[in-house]
C-alpha cells in the first residue's frame, strides 16, 4: 500500500513543478489520506522538492486510518498548543529555504491563510487548485476493490431490511436500522447520512429522516451508502408498501427506471458527462417533470461521498475508465411522494463488459 | 421565537455599524442558524442596514430546522445553478449600495473570499472575525431549556445501557445502540460521534469505537450526547465490568473525580476559564498524571458541540453567568487504560445555587 502513496506523491511533485511552485501543502483531509494513506484530525501533508513531511497535531496511533504511512515520508508531531497545521507547514517550508508554496484555496480559510503569510512573509503562498482532487478522479483497482466491498455491504444491509416488517416504522428508526447493519457487515460508519423517505417524502434527494410512520400503499425510497476503509458508495431504491402499486406509482417507476437505465447505458470511456445527465434527464423532461429536477443526475465517489465529476447538465469534462459514478434520477411529486433509483458503477471500457455495476439489489419494484 | 432572532440580529447589526461596516454576512452554518432560526444547506445570512436576507440555494421546507424564519427576514432562494451564495451575497449588497462588507475569515476559503471580490471589485471586504460565535457564549433561558432536554435525553439512553448484558458485546455496537436510544427519546440525532472505549482503550478523550469486546475487569469509557432542536450537551462515565474493581481502578476513579469535583467546583460567574482548567488539572499533576493530560479540560457547548469559552491553560477571559461548559478530565495508562468524567453544566451565581449540572447520571463508580 504504501508504494502507492509515495508515487501519488511523485505525481503531485512533478505537477507542482511544472506549475512553478517548488513545494506544496495539501490540508483537505480527504486529499492528505489519499497521499498520506492516512489523516489524523488537524493534519496536512507538504509535499517537497527533498522529503514529505505530514505534520500532524496528533500522534500518530495504531489505527490504520491514521497510522498507515510509508518510508519517504517523515511524520513530524506538533507540540501541544503547537497551534495551526497549516502555519507551522508555512514556517517549516520558508525554514527548509522554499520559496514559494501550492495552497488549496478551495479550502485553506482566509484567515488560516493570512496567519501562514504573517509567519513566512517572503514565501510566496500560490493556488494549488483542484491538483489532488482531479489525480483522485481516476481509481486504482484497490480503490475500485474498497468500493466494491463497500456496496456489497449496502446490498447486505438493504436486503436484510427488506425481509423486515416495515409498516408502523418511523422513518428515523429505519434509517438508524439500516446503519447498525452497515457496520454489522464490517463497513467503518455509514458513508453518509441514511435517507428514509415515506409516502408524501418519497423521490425526494437527500430527504433527513423524520417521525412519520410507515403507512400502507406508501412509496418508500431509501439511499444509504457503506464507508469502507473510506472508500464510500451509495445505492437508493423505492419500494411499495403492500399489496398492489397504484396505476400511477407503477407509471412513475417505470418513467424513473428508464431514465436511470438511459443513464447507466451511457456511461463509455470518452462520454461527456453532460451527455449522460442529458440521456437520463430528457427522459424525465419528456414526461413533463422538467422543472423539478435536482441539479445533479450523479456525480463522483471515492474518498468523499460527493466528488469529481459531475452528473449534470453544465457539466465540462468526458468519462474515463476506472471512475466510479453514480447515476440516480428521481422524480417527487409534492403531496404525494415519488421515485429514486441510485446506483454506484464504474465506467469500464466495452470490451472490458462496459459499465460495472457495484449496486446490485434489484431494481424490479418490490411490494413488501 | 422569531422575535429572539430579530433581537440577535440588531445586536450584531449595531455592532458592525460601531466598527464601520454597515453589512455583515454571516457563513458559518451555526452562526446562520443562531441568527436566523434555520440555516438549509449551503444557505448565508446578509445582515444589512435596511433588510436582512437569507440567500438559499434550495426553497425552505417544513422542516423546523430549515425553514424557521421571521418576519423581519426576508428569503431569497438562489435560482438553480445559481453558484455560490456568498457570491450571491456580495453581487447584491454591492447592488443594494453597500461599499463595505463584514466577512467571517475564519470561515470562507480563500477561493471564496476571492470570488466575492471578483463579482463586486468595489465592495471593500473587511472582517467580522468571531464576532457572532461571541454573541452565542451567554445563553437565553430558551437555549439552556434546549440543553436541558437533551442532557435528559443523554442520561436516558445511558440509564438503559447501563440495565443491559454489556460483556461480550464490542464498542461499535454499543455505540450505534445509544445512538439508537439517543434517537427513541426524542433526540434529532447523536451530538457527536459517540464515543464507547473498552479495556486498554478505555480514559482515552474522543476513542472512535473498534471491533473490541466488552471483557470481564474492564474499565469502560463512554461518551455521548443528545442534539435537541440544534443544541448538543455531552456527558462522559466510565464504570468497571465485571464484580469488584481492582486497587488500581479505585485509586484512579477517585483521583479523577476528584479533579472534575474542582473543576466543578470552580465554575463561578466572573471566574477565569484557566482557573478553572487549573483547578482540575492540578489535582491530576500533582498525582504525576501531567505530561500525558488533553490540552482542553472543558469547553462551552450550544449549537456545536465545541464552542467557545475554552476551559484549557492559556485560555484568555472568564466566564458569565448562563454559560454552559463541559468539564472533563480524563486520564488514560497506555496499555492498561483510564477514567474520563464528563459534565455539561450551567454557570450560575451563587444566590442561583451555583452550577447548575445537567447531566445527572451518577458518577459513582460503578460495577456492571
């Protein structure tokens, strides 16, 4: 493992070269466990021209999360009170003779950002953009096995609720239900906050859990996810309670269905991902829905649960092999509930099978 | 309720009028939530002389935690693909005639910050600093209610566990399940990641839960809370498992009650937060405990779970009266493990009663 984090490092190194800047320092945590293998709170990674250094407000434990490191990069523990990470990186690299120093504008605040020029004044603080998160776009297939593992689990725990009776069940209990089994099947946490939609809540993206009771004839969407080894996916089906879907739950869920199969099909090596919002979206639009629907058909995962690139309609950018994705349209009809279907698959080349899908619970709609 | 926010409002307004910025914009989403009565996410609060506007990128829903507001407050809900609200913010105070801005630095990337001076190059960006989270440390008998409830809340659900086999059982499950209770007795959610520590890993401050089973001789360490309607309290115990504690468990678990008995002790109005931190950490050097001892030994709790005042060595100023701290001295024997006792308490004047403690679960030692 750790050979990877030392030549994801190299990478960034000689971008950073290229770019004119000597040294950079990376402090969103995502990006410094991506380089680092691991991230303890408060820690940030600078990645320079003779040695990387991860300077951490912490020891480092046993933990793997935060331990994991390799041979060429030296961990250096603030003193207590120690202060800032990203001040005492800014001291360190003017200290070590850098000149001038990568920052993630995106993230550093421009008050941690004022303290790093306070305390270095002759270091030049540039942009490093986006660097990281775009080498973090394209997964390896260690990273695809983690996501892998990680939906296996979300099946798991989805498909166990589902033998479950389910009527009378707040939506709050459901989706807490759902997160203890998630780490009963070994996942780390929940890679994000469960969501339970009944009746009226139904089809809505990113519905927080309430009070409101299961209810026969209700439409019941679920989107959950498995975070492990930080790796995170995210699968979302909708399901009937009782006996028969009504006339117009079944002609919503076969309009929701085929968008996200167009969305799934379009999924090739050198699609623009605009074009694959467009496949899904227009299917909805075509049914009247246009208005409503929410600004992303699916985006990136990886080490965060919302990452590069985006599902969407202004969308730059083309697919390449190896990124994992998720497409999941949905459509919600206010009063009355509606449909999300939400699966994680990476794009692979045709002759290597095309799409993989990671998600693999049924998407027939079930009455439970 | 309304009106409170308005009234919070007017304070921070006449306070950016004293020091020369008519208009202040408020990111932080407790900030926004503490002013506003609900922040949906990814929304910011612009605070002018004439009108105050919650910028949204989604519409306000029934949900108490988003869509509260008054009539004081107008909403401006972003149109879809609007980009960023603070951007947003800045185009319109410079279109409303604002020639100054207040923005919270501490809170705001620098590619934000940047943003927002590209999109308004006449609008002079000044910082607000923590003028808000300072406005939050004293609270109103409506927030300390809050907190009330969800200290009940918390003693609650760890009554119950406290009732159950806890042997064999490991430190994940016994998390998720007073999560789970957290969620039965009314709480929207835990406060924190719960915090469950067994054996070796036991006294350890912020322990993320493992794989370890509850053995017989352990120490156990929990740490909680409940979020009631936005507030978050936090209560620490750690019991012995198994018959009759060993020498070195009792020696320990009455040193360290001893030291958070002081710390307690020492929460007067008007006291200095180091006082109080020296208090309790005193009683723990003078056992030759120090070098090994947390930076924190308190720390004020209300919309977050970590706000200001520090209870900590360097600490600067004192406390008030209506403050609600944490005091929480643990310590931890590498290999052997540790007792940590935690408190969330109200400061009050003496004629008051003193500190008024909210989290009532015994800290006797007890045995399970």
């Amino acid at each position: 493992m750790s050979e990877v984090h030392a030549v994801r490092r190299t990478r960034l190194r000689d971008r950073g070269a290229a770019a004119g800047s000597a040294a950079s320092l990376v402090s969103r945590p995502a990006n410094v466990r991506y380089l680092a293998g691991g991230a303890p709170p408060g820690a940030v990674l600078l990645v320079g021209p003779e040695e990387d250094v991860l300077l951490s407000p912490f020891p480092l434990t046993g933990d793997p999360a935060h331990g994991r490191t390799d041979e060429r990069l030296r961990v250096a523990v603030l003193s207590a009170g120690g202060g800032d990470a990203v001040v005492a990186a800014a001291d360190f690299a003017a200290k070590a003779g850098a000149d001038s120093l990568a920052v993630e504008e995106h993230h550093l605040t421009v008050a941690r950002h004022r303290a790093m020029a306070s305390v270095a004044p002759r270091l030049r603080l540039a942009d490093l953009g986006t660097a990281v998160e775009q080498q973090r776009v394209v997964k390896d297939e260690e990273e695809i096995a983690c996501l892998r593992i990680a939906a296996e689990i979300a099946d798991q725990a989805l498909g166990e609720l589902l033998e479950s009776i389910l009527v009378g069940r707040t939506e709050r209990h459901l989706a807490l239900e759902l997160e203890r089994r998630l780490v009963d099947h070994g996942a780390d946490g929940p890679a994000f906050a469960t969501s339970v939609a009944t009746g009226p809540h139904s089809g809505r993206g990113g519905h927080r859990p309430t009070d409101r009771r299961v209810e026969e004839g209700d439409f019941l969407s679920v989107c959950l996810g498995a975070n492990y080894r930080g790796y995170r996916c995210e699968i979302g089906r909708t399901f009937v309670i009782g006996t028969t879907p009504a006339d117009w739950q079944i002609e919503l869920y076969d309009l929701v269905f085929a968008a996200q199969r167009a969305g799934r099909e379009a999924l090739v090596p050198g699609a623009a991902c605009r074009d694959v919002d467009r496949a899904a979206r227009q299917v909805l639009e075509a049914a009247g829905h246009g208005e409503a629907l929410a600004p992303l058909t699916g985006h990136g995962v990886g080490l965060e649960i919302q990452e590069d690139p985006q599902i969407a309609p202004g969308a730059m950018g083309k697919l390449d092999a190896c990124v994992p994705v998720t497409v999941e349209p949905g459509v919600h009809l206010p009063g009355r509930g509606g449909v999300r279907i939400d699966d994680t698959l990476v794009v692979r080349q045709e002759a290597d099978g095309g799409p993989e899908l990671l998600t693999i619970t049924t998407k027939e709609l079930l009455a439970l």
